[in-house]
C-alpha cells in the first residue's frame, strides 16, 4: 500500500451523512492505523463494522473497503482492516464499490432485521448483520443513500460466520426497470460523493 503516516484519508460510516478527515498513524500490508477527529464521537463505531477509506496517490483516487478491527477510545484511534482497494476514476458503475450504509432486512414472512451493507453493485451487495439467515431466503432490504430510502429484494447467495457477525452476498432481484435506474443514480451519487471527499483532502475544491 501505498499510504504512509501522515497521511489524511477521508473515512465514510453509516453513522455520518458525510465523509470526514482522520489521520494515518501507521501502515502494515492490509491494515492502517487511524487517528479520528476529536470532535468525533468514536462510540459510535463497532469491531466489523464497514467503513470506506478514501485516499490519493497522484493522481488516482481510490476507494478501500475497511473492516473496523479494533478501537482504542482512550486516543480516539481505530485499525482497520483492508478487504479490497478499488480505483474510483476506473470503476464503472455495475461494479461493486466499497460502502458503508444502514439496512433494514427483512426475510419473508419474518421480523425485519438490522444490518450494514459494506459493498454494492448493480447486480448485488455484501452486508453483514447479527441475524443468521440461511442460503437461498429470499429477503426485502431498504437501505439509504442521500436521505433517500432505496427499497430492494434479493436472494442470499451465500454467507459466512465470523466471531459477531454473519456476512451474506445477496443477488439483487429486480422486479421493474425503475429499481434498477434508481440503483444506478445512487451509486453515482456515492462514487461522486468519495471523488469529491478525497479531493478536498488535497485542497482541489
């Protein structure tokens, strides 16, 4: 990786509405050490919980899906591991871009459910969430982007169990070509809004 201390990165949670700044403290091979804002409040991130790390080098922006691994309250710092970096300038829109967003799941004829969707595309999404579901549920999500609710439907295709949580990949079931365009502008939205957080790090805006 190419990021060193020093560094500043933009950080998106689903507890903010907007990116915000933190600090590189230290870099290993795939995870970074972070230092937060003071002002920001580090109850409310949770170990797994997703997080988008957005970043420069150059003239690439790129995007990193996180997992939060640990967090240190007494410094206000965080380590997050790295599952995958993807370059934003590059992604085309039906690829899986790294997130972090509220869900709400709800399998049929069950209780709706809590989770975070930690990567989506047009074709379908990662989330992670306490409650287990098995493979082939067919489930009803409304998940928000941009103070909008974005309701969707899918298949889980598969899943796996970690210490906390479980992690699902659903397949994205559309039922009309509205769902679908609505899908495409939201992760226009997102990617515009990771591009545009980065670049103020460097002072471009």
């Amino acid at each position: 990786m190419k990021l060193r201390p020093g560094n500043i990165v933009s950080i998106s949670h689903y507890s903010e509405s907007i990116p915000f700044q933190s600090i590189v403290l230290e870099v290993l091979d795939n995870e970074v050490l972070l230092k937060l804002p003071e002002n920001f409040s580090i109850y409310n991130l949770f170990e797994d919980d997703p997080v988008v790390m957005g970043f420069q080098i150059g003239l690439d922006i790129y995007a990193a899906e996180c997992t939060i691994r640990l967090i240190n309250p007494k410094d206000n710092s965080v380590a997050l591991k790295i599952q995958n970096i993807e370059q934003i300038r590059e992604k085309r829109i039906f690829q899986r871009f790294p997130v972090s967003l509220y869900a709400d799941m709800k399998p049929k004829d069950g209780e709706r459910k809590v989770a975070y969707v930690r990567n989506l595309s047009l074709e379908g999404l990662s989330l992670i969430s306490k409650s287990e579901f098995v493979e082939g549920d067919d489930i009803a999500f409304d998940t928000y982007i941009d103070n909008r609710v974005l309701r969707l439907n899918g298949t889980v295709m598969w899943k796996e169990k970690s210490p906390r949580n479980f992690q699902y990949g659903i397949k994205i079931n559309y039922h009309d070509f509205n769902t679908k365009n609505s899908l495409k502008l939201y992760l226009n939205i997102l990617k515009d809004e990771q591009e545009r957080a980065v670049l103020h790090l460097k002072g471009h805006e």
